[in-house]
C-alpha cells in the first residue's frame, strides 16, 4: 500500500469514519479522482462540523442550567 493512502486510511480510521467511507477514499484515491476525492473528505468533514455543533448546543444547554442553578442557590 502507498504510504500516502495508507495515511488516509489511518487518518479517518482515527477520526472514526466506517469501513464505507474509508474503503469510498481508497477507491478515490487508487482511481486519480483527486477532486472527487477533496469532495469526498469535505462531505466527512461536513458531518463531523454537524456533530460538533449538535454538541455545542447540548453543551450550551448545561452551561445555561448551570447558571440558572446557580442563581437559584443565591436567592436563597
């Protein structure tokens, strides 16, 4: 294996992408499709920004019952 493509394969086995996905890069990569490769990684690095901001908001979301908390205690 090229090292290259097998520091893809690692890369986003360790980000945490499936089989599917990362077999989807290989299959790029092994091809020359370079650009349809670059969209490839946008649309995983998409999914991952949609994960983090659904986090954001459930960590938002704490922060806020902390602070209400927080003021309910010093009105006692």
């Amino acid at each position: 294996m090229n090292v290259q493509k097998e520091s893809l394969v690692i890369a986003l086995s360790d980000v945490g992408f499936g089989q599917e996905v990362i077999e989807m890069a290989e299959r790029l990569w092994e091809a020359g499709l370079t650009k349809d490769l670059i969209r490839h990684l946008r649309v995983c690095r998409c999914e991952l920004m949609d994960i983090l901001h659904e986090s954001q908001k459930r960590v938002d979301r704490v922060d806020t019952l902390i602070r209400q908390t927080e003021k309910a205690m010093e009105t006692k």
